[in-house]
C-alpha cells in the first residue's frame, strides 16, 4: 500500500502498488469500510492507466494518474467529477 487516507469513521481511502502489467488498466485506488470490506474502485481516466497519487483538500479527494490527468474522485461512488489533463 502506498497511501492510506481516512474520509470518515467509516471510510477509508487506499492507494495500492501497481500490480498490473504496463499496458493494462490497474484500478489501484479503492474506498473501504471497516466492516464490510471495498466500496468502489476509482474510475480511471485512460487507458493504460494507473493512479500515483491521491491527496484529500478541503475535503475534496483529488487523484493523478500515470498518464498525467487530475481527477476530482466522488467520495461516494469512486467516480470522477472533474477532470484535469496537466501534462
């Protein structure tokens, strides 16, 4: 595990190692409870893909990808709200 963020009592954010091959699609960002296991996988923005980073803002969970995107990920569901192409 790379980074491990807290959204709430019972929800946590987890950002994996890639496990994938190079040219796959790894979705390595997960949202988990304390009791019932994952709740979503985050939505990648390409493919291939994988996310590098994640950090929590404000209350706003912001996500990068391998291939240079910015992803506002819905807390919620693991969606994308807002999509930044930063390269």
């Amino acid at each position: 595990m790379q980074k491990r963020i807290p959204i709430s009592e019972n929800l946590t954010v987890l950002l994996l190692e890639p496990s994938g091959p190079p040219d796959g699609l790894d979705q390595n960002l997960l949202a988990v409870s304390g009791d019932d296991g994952p709740v979503w996988r985050a939505t990648l923005p390409s493919r291939p893909d994988h996310f590098t980073d994640v950090e929590l803002v404000d209350g706003v969970l912001f996500a990068w990808s391998f291939s240079c995107y910015q992803c506002q990920i819905d807390v919620e569901t693991g969606n994308t709200r807002h999509l930044v192409f930063t390269k």
